[in-house]
C-alpha cells in the first residue's frame, strides 16, 4: 500500500509538471508573437520615418523654421518700405496691417503651390500616418516659420486672441509632427486652407490701397466666400474624422489626442472666423465696413 501511495503521488507530480510544461510554451509563444508584432511596428515605423529621407534633428529643424521666419521678417520690412501713398495717409494700425496683410499674402500664395506640388508629385502623401519625405517637411517647416513670425506680430501688435491660439497650434502640431516624421501628410491635408487665405489677404491689401471697389476687390470677396466652405472647413473637418476613424493607426495613444483636440479647436475657430466674415464683408448682401 506504501509502494501504491508512492506510485500514485509521484504520477501526480508528473502530470503537474506536464501542466506546467504546457503553460510555460503557451506563455513563450504568446509573448514571441507580441514581441514580433512589437518589432514588426517598430520596424514599420522606422522604414516610413528614416527611409523616407528628410528627417532632421532638432537643431537642423529649428533652424530651418528660424530661417522662414527670417525671410518673413524681412519681407514685412520690404512692405514697410514700399508702402503705396494711399497706404501712409491712414493710421499707422492700418498700416501695420497692410505690411502683414501683403507679408501673409506671399505665404499663402506659396503654401498653396508648395501643397499642390506634394499632391501632383509626392507619393508618400498617400500614406496619412507614416509618409514622410524632404518636400512634406519643408512644406511643414515654411508654414512654421510663417505662423512663428505672424505670431510675434501677434504679441507685439496684440491682435485678436483666437488667431493667437490658431498660431500656436499650427507651430506645436506641425513641429511636433516634422521631428517625428508622422502624420505629416495628414496635417498637409488641411492645408488647402491657405487658398481661401489668398483671397482674404489679397481682398485687405486692395481695400488699403483704397481699391474697395474694384472689380479685383469684388473677385477677391467673391472667391474667399465660395472658397472657405469647400476648402477650409471641409479639410480640417475631414482631417478630424479621418483621425478618429483611424486613431489605432496612432503610434501612441496621446498623439491620437493631440491631434484630434487639436483639429477639434481649429473646427471651431473656422465656425468663428466664418462669423467674423459675414460680420465685416458685403458678400451675403448690407454694406462693407470702409477703411479708414
């Protein structure tokens, strides 16, 4: 009876350690296929960041947004300059204005060329989340440096506090987004805006130079109307669905909540600045506030 207990403790031992055995290869190939995944990802992540080329360090892309920055400077110092006589009979906030409005004028102008050129020639746009290259980062790093520069003015003028905030945003995200190498053609995305921008800054220049009325003035008027529906809410409000829809695409969970409060607020202030336009233009019918 000793030999029998003996037998059948040491069989119950063994299928103990058959048990163990069993959950010991269960837990190793559960961990080698999230320790692969893991790598794959990385590895997926690292081929779209670095083998897209145009990634710089933090250094090399603060000194190529400083240097856009520079260039807006000193295209403001070229208005400043060459300011048109019916320009410098009026206060000197409005021409301050001019000088900004021909300033951002110049960068809308070549923030939409810039964008069309990453859609007819880019292929790593297509890619929303990991496409990167050098042409998607200047275009980033130039609209940096414009909204760095226009939010100093901002400061020193004390202009509006919701373009302010507009500002910030668009150099924290778009910076944020150029060193990472991600999400940078979903950002270019939103960037048909700057169209729209076209017509505003031009329609203010010519409104300064006391050309309110002409037929130019009117085209300008006319097109950031019909523009600002289709080509500024629209994006951003795309963009913003597309990132919720997709936002286990996001490497990690905060970059999914930068980016989707982020393009929450600029929705916001595209209702806002939607009011301010019917509040000050003549396109929807009343009288246009004049320029003094």
């Amino acid at each position: 009876r000793e030999r029998g207990r003996g037998r059948a403790e040491r069989g119950r031992e063994k299928e103990r350690e058959r048990e163990r055995g069993r959950e010991r290869r269960e837990m190793e190939s559960t961990g080698g296929a999230l320790t692969g995944a893991g790598e794959a990802a990385s590895a997926a992540v690292g081929e779209a960041v670095i083998g897209g080329g145009g990634l710089l360090s933090p250094l090399e892309y603060s000194t190529e947004v400083l240097a856009f920055a520079a260039c807006y400077f000193a295209l403001y110092a070229v208005a400043t300059f060459t300011r048109p006589e019916a320009v410098r009979e009026k206060s000197a906030y409005k021409q301050q204005q001019y000088d900004n409005s021909v300033t951002s004028g110049v960068h809308s102008l070549l923030s939409s060329l810039l964008t069309l050129w990453c859609v007819v020639t880019d292929e790593a746009i297509a890619d929303f989340f990991f496409g990167f290259s050098p042409l998607l980062r200047v275009t980033l790093s130039h609209t940096v440096g414009y909204f760095l520069y226009d939010s100093i003015t901002f400061a020193w003028f004390r202009r509006g506090l919701p373009m302010f905030i507009h500002h910030v945003l668009i150099v924290v995200c778009f910076s944020y987004a150029a060193l990472l190498g991600l999400y940078v053609p979903l950002l270019v995305g939103g960037m048909p805006a700057e169209v729209n921008s076209l017509f505003l800054h031009a329609r203010k220049v010519l409104i300064f130079c006391n050309l309110g009325d002409h037929p130019l003035c009117t085209l300008c008027t006319k097109g950031l109307a019909y523009t600002y529906i289709p080509l500024r809410v629209l994006p951003h409000l795309a963009v913003l669905v597309y990132a919720v829809l997709c936002r286990a695409s996001f490497v990690e969970p905060f970059h999914f909540a930068i980016a989707a409060s982020g393009q929450l607020i600029l929705n916001l202030l595209n209702v806002y600045f939607l009011y301010q336009f019917i509040q000050l233009t003549n396109v929807f019918g009343g009288d246009r506030q004049k320029s003094k």
